[in-house]
C-alpha cells in the first residue's frame, strides 16, 4: 500500500477503523509525528516533511480502514 500527497493541503491524512470511529493516525484534531501505527491488522508508517505525506504499508489489511 502506497498513498502520497500530490501537492501541498492544509489537511492531514488520518487512518481510521472502517467500522467504528477510532481513529490510529491523526483523528480528533490531534496531529501526529512521522512513525509506524498500526491499524487494521498490519503496520503502516507515516511519512511528513513539511506540507507533504505519505503512507505506506507492505500489509495486507485483516480488518477494514478508512483512510481520509
């Protein structure tokens, strides 16, 4: 899994669980550092330099997310 931010946002991504509204990387307006999270059965790692973010996972997922 490999998602990357195209252009600078004043958004975040966050990760949240597909069926419930826990969140495990930036949800309920608290911004996290650069780092591994885990989240829906595997690892992802959270990349941020400046404005622009990535995240990637080698996964797979065991149990849904949402990623926003």
């Amino acid at each position: 899994i490999f998602i990357q931010e195209v252009e600078e946002a004043g958004n975040f991504f966050a990760i949240r669980a597909g069926d419930s509204d826990q969140y495990y990387l930036n949800g309920n307006y608290i911004i996290q550092w650069n780092g591994e999270y885990e989240a829906g059965g595997t690892k992802f790692y959270y990349d941020r330099t400046g404005n622009m973010e990535n995240l990637t996972s080698a996964g797979p997922t065991t149990e849904p997310v949402m990623i926003q």
